[in-house]
C-alpha cells in the first residue's frame, strides 16, 4: 500500500516493521519475535484487514475534505483514479497531469498510473520500513511518553497494547487541553468509554476524524500498530502550534528596562576604563624612569618605592582591569541576547585600548626592579673600589711622604768615604723598595680608571689624586736615577762597606714590605654574597697563618744579622752612628710592624668569622623562602588546573556550578595570608641584599604573576557562568527545559560520542516537538535547521549547537518589527502616539523615558503632541545615541 501518512517521518503500511521504541527505559526488542509472529497472522485475519481499511479510509477523508469531497470505498472510489490523484495534490500541494475523464477501463488505468508515477518521482517507498521510518516511530513514541508521564495508569511502551485502555489518547488531549477532558473520572477497567470519550472530544475540538473504532481495539488481542500511529501522528500535529506572544504593553515594557540598564553599565564601563587608564598613563614615566642615583641609600629608596607599587598601588589595578573586562562582557552578552547593536566605547576607551595600555604598563615594569637590583650591585660595587683606592692612595702617600726632599739631598757632596758608600747602598735599597711599590701604583691606576668605567659619581676627585700619584712617581723614578748617577761618580772613593747592614738591608726591606702588603690585606675590605665565598676566603687566612711560623723565622733571622754587626763594632770597638746607613728599617720597625700583623691577624678571624655567621644567616633566609615557595608555586599551579578541569566537567544546575566555583574563590582568597607571609620572607631577603637562591626555582614576580592569572582565571570562568545564566533567564529557559534537552539529545548519542548524525537529530527534534515532515515543506524546514546547527556541513550536531538553536528557537527575540507593532496596538492603529497614551499605558518612569526620546511626528495625518515611534523603535536596534 501507498505510504499515506505525512508526519516528521513518514509511516508506511507494509508487510514487516523494524527498530527498537525509546523513552521510559522500555526497548521494542522485547516484542520483536512476538510482532512477527502477529504480523503473519494479522495477514490473514479479515478483522485486522476491515480495521486497516477504516483507518485508511478516515486518513484519506481527513485530507479530501479540505477539497470538499470524501470516499466510502477504498477499492470503489479510487479505482479510476481521479480521487487518488486529487489525495496526492491535497497532501503535496502541487498539481499533477490532468487525469483521462473517460469512462472505459484503459482511462482508469491510466489515471492510477499517473498517481503511481508521480508517487515514485517522489522517492517514497510503497513497502517495507527503513532506517529513516524507525527514528520517525522511536521519535513519535518519546513524544507519547514525555506527555504522558505525568498520569498516573498510562505507560506508553508501544504503538498497540499501550493504548487498549484509551487512557493514553485521553492523558495526550488533557496535557494540551486539560480543560476538555476531566481525566480524574475516567476508570482503567472502562475501556470503551475512554475510547470513545477521546475519539469524540478529539473530532469536536481538536478537527481530529475518528479513525478507530473503540470496539475494534477492545476485542482484539493486540490491536493494529499502524493505525494506532496514524491517529496519534494526528494528535501530534494538532498540538504543535507556536505560544502566542506576550502583550504589546509588557513587550514595551520589557524592551525599556533592558535599554535602561545597558545605558547604566555603558556609562560605568567609560567611567571605570578612563580611571585605570589615566592610572597607567601616571605610572609608566615612573616606571621607564632609568636615571641612576649616585648613593646606595638613595637606590634603596627607589627599591622599596617600588615593592610598595607592586604590593600597595599595583594589586588593586589588576583587580580593577578583570572587573572591567568583566562587566564589558557582561554588557555584550546582555545587547547580544536582547539582539542590540554592540557596544563601542568612545575612543581611546576601548578593551584593546586598556590592553595595549597595560601591556605597556607591563612592559616598563619588566627589569625595572632588576635594574634596581643591578644598580645597587654597581653601587656597591663602586663603594668597595673607592675605598680601596683611598686605602691603598692612602698607604702610597704615606710612603712616599718625603722622598723628593731626600731625593734631592746633595749630602753626598760632604760626606766621607764611609758615608758614600753608605749613601750608595741606601740608594740601592730605596731603589728596591722604589720597584717593590711598583705594583701598589699599577693597582692605584687600575682601580681608579675601573671607578671611571662604572660612571663612579665622584670620579673627578680620584682621577686627580691618581693622577697626582703618577706624577709624583714619575718624579720619584727620575730624582732616583739622577742621584744615583750622582753617587755612581764617587763611588770608586769607596773602600769598604759593612756586609751585615747591607745583607740586613737587603732581606729587611722584602721582609718590611711583606709586613706592610700583609697588614693591608688583613686590613682590606671584602664583600661576598655566598657561604662558599666566605669559606673561600676563610681558607686563605687559613693558609696565610700557616705562614707566620716561617715569617718569624725569616725575622728572627734579619734581627740576627743586626745584633751581629752590633757585637762586631763593640767587639772591634767601631762607633756607629746609632741607625743602618743602607735603610731606615730599624728593628724597632720591623718588630713594631709584627706586633702589628700578630695583633690584625685576630681582628681578620673575628671578621671573617661574622661575615660567615651573617652568610649562615642569609642561607637561612634562602631555605626559608625556598621552603614557602615550593609550597606555594605549585599550589597556585594545582589551582590552576582545577579550575580548568571545573570549566570543563560542571556538573548540576548553572547556580549550582556558580555557587560551587565562588566558594571555591573565597578557599583561593582565603590562601592569601601565604602569599603574604612570603613576601615578608622575600622583604627579609631584598633587605640583606640576597640576590640568588638555588633553592627554588620560584622568584618572587613569579608568585605574583602566578597568583594574579590565578584570581583572574576564576574571576573570569564565574562571569561565563553568570552569562550562561543570562543567557538562560533572557531566553526564558527553565532548568527544566535545560535538562529535558541534554535528555533527548543523550537519549539519541548512542555511541556517547556527543554528536549528532542527521537521522539521528532529526527524531530528536520530532521528541522535542518539530514538525519535519518527509515531504518538500519538512525537508526544506530541516535542511534550513541544519544549516544552522552545522554551517560547516560535517554532518555532526554537537550539543552546543543544540543548545543555541533551540535557545533561539524557544524563546521570543524582541525585533524592531515586533516594537513598532506593540505600539501600534497602544496607538489604535495610528502612524503616531501621543504623550497622555503612553502615560496611560506604561508605568511612569517608561513612559517618561520614551516621551523624552521619541521625535514630534511629521506625516501628514499629524497631530499636535503627536509621537513618532516608529523611528524610535527603530532607533533601539541600530545606531543611536539613545
């Protein structure tokens, strides 16, 4: 027989049935072999044959009659063919070849064949059912259940034993129409009487044609499942009309409100952008501001100018730039959902504007604080040298404070033989102390010429010491050469020379200068940042102690060679002169001078002992900091994750994910004080000028960034959420419906793979209500469905897509259009509106709000006070400056 029912699948006659029922948790496969065996026996059986023709005799008229015309007798009425024609053109709305009126059996023939054929162009089946028939089925019988499932003796498993009782057809009329069918009276062991009671309230009220008789379905053991769903495809299609629209007054009312709070949050987005940009726009001069200071002081002051920004000033901006990208998204989405233009701020205000501000910001942060860092190391740096150089200038000075004056004596033109070879051999001793000094002048010139490389601020007065040290040294080396060509004349005059002063000469002046270069350096200022720098040094005091034992001899022996040559001149009754002609290194010196080292050498032990003890201490500091921050980097990382795995896997209702996600915040926030008791460890650290840790791998800008896209990434995924909600509530969504469509669209996922295929939304959609009929209006109106969902033609729906369309498709978007007719029905049809009719209609501060804005009318039927709302309603959904 000819597939005759026209509804979101189409459901054939045939000789077999196929696919499984849906909804409730029931299966058709249960039924499966009992269905085949009916279904041979149904065959042969004329009761099921009369039913099966009444059905289809009632299908056929429900559609003729809106052609003014019926049929009694399907094998007499459709045999020549013309009223099977007439059928085909009412059902598909297009014309077909004009049939043969003639009476012989060959026009008849001929007519049936036209109607064959053009049912074939169609590419509709005439037998069996397919895949497409059963989604069609699966999806009427969800339809059943879900309307169903609220009454209480109703459980609709199938197309047949399900409806016996009629309570089935009854609970689908008063689920629609309660007021029809007083269900609470109608008893289960009645069956005929609820039959009958549906099959005429449907045809009274619904234009529904009695296609059953309640007998037929009473008295037969499984009554016919393809009539069964013929009849209820037609309550289906009865029921499916749109919700008419809300009244013009509450529309108006709405649109207004809406208008109203977007022009508020307008005005506090440019509020709050021109704030924190005038903020960046002060803060960044400061920030790119490089201009060292010349003291360690004043750089410190920079330094802790600059932990107070971050901590103090910096935090309260960041929070300030995510509440205003928040608030303008919020204020998007609100436009977006009540189909208003996007909001655009003014120039210079707009989020890309704050953005490239703020990275600019960012941008002059980055290295400021190692710049800081740095300078302090120069500075440092340079007190060190600068004191060094006064140290050593200092020594060199002092050394050289009157040998020009002894340089220049003339005493040799006087003296005696004795006192010439005397001279000769103190000259020859200053020349050796004179080469020993050597390297303490290189130094000086070295140091200050570094001091000049680091731009050291007070350059100018050591460049002119330096300088009148060379000088000086320069005059030293010539004075010395001149007087030793002077002595050189005389020399041939010279007999003898005492050998013990000369050798004592010669081993005391190494010896003294030893002493002197010792005494500067266990004087001499050191600065390390490591305890490996400090046992470093340690280690070489060590070794330079393991030394003094060989040094006491050396001067034991040099005050030796002195009492030697006293015990000659006595023993030889020789008057000396009280001093050694060969140097002023006198005992009395070098024994001074050792004192002097034995005394500094524990000086430099308690010293070195306290820079090893402050290093202890700064190690300390590290661990402690490292400790805290290896807890706290990887905590915010945690964080981090989590919050990304809860944007993924939210669970329950939106306010439920919300809810959950705040708390959730305040356990972040609640983290707070370890951050802070970190920065107080790090204040600790930058105090004592620690400038590494090895100990973690975290600084202290990295916890601070870190934290920072902490709070803003959960600040952010509650203001999606938030929008989820507006969109919901915008849309007028119930939580309900949320959860009836993941459902359905679960329901037919049967692989879970969260996709679609195009059979498989489409008995969705047929579950949900849509009428998707399998003719050339149902497939127009899915294709344009599809290419909704899946614009890119994959060929998959993904829930998402589900989500919006039916979003749109479920609720009601105000358009200009729509306004513009709300008011009309306020103006009685009039082009305009006067001022005391708003004021009758809308509450007051609407009103206002509207007459304020509407232009005077211009038409030609204008009159005076008269109101244009049309371009008013226009101007809400366009450019305005409303």
């Amino acid at each position: 027989m000819v597939d005759y029912h026209a509804a979101n699948q189409s459901y054939q006659y045939g000789p077999s049935s196929g696919g499984n029922g849906a909804g409730g948790g029931g299966s058709m496969g249960d039924y499966m072999a009992q269905e085949d065996d009916w279904d041979r026996d149904l065959l042969l059986d004329p009761a099921w044959e009369k039913q099966q023709r009444k059905t289809f005799t009632a299908w056929c008229n429900s559609h003729l009659r809106k052609a003014g015309t019926q049929i009694e007798n399907i094998d007499e009425d459709f045999r020549d063919g013309l009223k099977l024609m007439l059928l085909l053109e009412v059902i598909s709305g297009e014309r077909l070849p004009k049939p043969e009126r003639g009476k012989m059996r060959v026009h008849k023939i001929n007519n049936v064949n036209k109607a064959l054929d053009f049912i074939a162009s169609k590419g509709v089946k005439l037998v069996s059912i397919g895949a497409e028939e059963t989604s069609a089925k699966e999806g009427l019988l969800l339809w059943c259940q879900r309307k169903t499932a609220p009454y209480k003796n109703v459980n609709v498993q199938n197309f047949h034993i399900s409806w016996k009782d009629g309570l089935a057809f009854n609970a689908l009329i008063h689920r629609h129409r309660p007021e029809l069918i007083e269900y609470d009276k109608l008893r289960k062991d009645d069956p005929v009487t609820n039959l009958n009671n549906a099959f005429e309230v449907a045809e009274k009220y619904l234009d529904i044609p009695k296609m059953l008789d309640a007998e037929d379905i009473v008295n037969t053991a499984r009554p016919d499942e393809k009539a069964i769903m013929t009849y209820v495809s037609s309550f289906y299609h009865a029921f499916s009309g749109a919700q008419k629209a809300e009244t013009a007054a509450n529309r108006i009312c709405k649109v207004l409100a809406v208008n109203q709070e977007n022009e508020h949050l307008m005005e506090d987005y440019e509020r709050l952008a021109s704030d924190l940009l005038e903020w960046i726009r002060r803060t960044i001069p400061w920030l790119e501001d490089r201009v060292p200071q010349k003291t360690m002081q004043e750089m410190q002051q920079k330094l802790e100018d600059f932990r107070d920004y971050r901590r103090v000033h910096k935090p309260p901006k960041v929070q300030e730039k995510c509440q205003l990208e928040i608030n303008f998204n919020t204020l998007q989405t609100k436009l977006r959902l009540s189909n208003r233009p996007a909001f655009m701020p003014s120039e210079g205000r707009m989020v890309s504007d704050i953005n490239n501000g703020w990275q600019h910001l960012e941008q002059a942060e980055k290295g400021y604080e190692e710049w800081l860092l740095n300078e302090i190391r120069r500075l440092e740096r340079l007190d060190h040298l600068a004191e060094k150089f006064r140290q050593k200038a200092s020594i060199h000075e002092a050394w050289t404070d009157g040998k020009e004056a002894m340089l220049k004596h003339r005493d040799y033109e006087t003296a005696t033989l004795s006192d010439i070879k005397a001279l000769i051999r103190k000259h020859e001793a200053f020349e050796s102390d004179l080469a020993a000094h050597q390297d303490r002048v290189e130094q000086i010139a070295a140091i200050a010429q570094e001091l000049n490389e680091l731009d050291y601020y007070d350059s100018h007065n050591v460049n002119t010491r330096c300088q009148k040290i060379c000088d000086q040294w320069d005059a030293l080396g010539s004075l010395t050469h001149s007087r030793r060509e002077a002595l050189e004349k005389t020399e041939k005059q010279l007999e003898t020379i005492d050998q013990l002063h000369l050798e004592y000469a010669k081993r005391a002046a190494p010896f003294n200068n030893w002493m002197e270069s010792a005494m500067e350096d266990l004087q001499d200022m050191f600065i390390v940042h490591t305890i490996e720098e400090i046992e470093g040094l340690i280690s070489a005091h060590d070794q330079f102690k393991s030394t003094l034992p060989d040094a006491d001899r050396e001067r034991e022996a040099i005050l030796a060679i002195h009492k030697e040559a006293q015990r000659i001149a006595e023993s030889n009754h020789i008057k000396l002169s009280g001093s050694n002609p060969y140097t002023t290194v006198t005992p009395q010196i070098i024994n001074s001078k050792w004192e002097k080292v034995q005394q500094l050498v524990p000086k430099r032990d308690h010293a070195l002992l306290e820079e090893q003890s402050k290093q202890q201490s700064n190690e300390h500091l590290r661990r402690q900091f490292a400790s805290q921050a290896n807890v706290v980097g990887p905590w915010i990382q945690t964080k981090m994750e989590e919050i990304g795995r809860i944007s993924i896997e939210m669970n329950g209702t939106l306010e439920d994910q919300l809810n959950h996600l705040k708390r959730y915040e305040r356990s972040i926030v609640d983290y707070k004080p370890n951050l802070d008791l970190l920065e107080q460890q790090h204040q600790l650290i930058q105090e004592a000028l620690i400038f590494d840790n090895k100990h973690t791998n975290y600084t202290m800008e990295h916890i601070r960034v870190g934290w920072e896209q902490l709070l803003t990434t959960i600040a952010r995924t509650i203001n999606e959420v938030e929008n989820q909600i507006l969109t919901r509530d915008a849309k007028g969504i119930s939580q309900e419906q949320m959860q009836e469509f993941r459902a359905s669209f679960n329901h037919f996922d049967k692989d879970h793979g969260g996709a679609l295929g195009p059979e498989e939304f489409k008995a969705c959609l047929i579950s949900l209500g849509y009428d998707v009929e399998n003719d050339r209006q149902g497939d127009a109106e899915f294709n344009r469905i599809m290419s909704v969902v899946d614009p890119n033609h994959s060929g998959l729906v993904t829930f998402q897509a589900f989500i919006d369309f039916m979003s749109r498709e479920t609720t009601d978007t105000d358009t200009a259009d729509q306004v513009i007719a709300s008011f009309k029905v306020l103006a009685g049809d009039k082009n305009f509106i006067p001022a005391e009719e708003l004021r009758r209609e809308l509450p007051p501060d609407q009103a206002e709000y509207c007459i304020a804005r509407m232009a005077p009318y211009q038409g030609p039927d204008a009159v005076p006070g008269a109101l244009d709302y049309k371009s008013f309603s226009t101007a809400l959904y366009g450019e305005s400056d409303l």
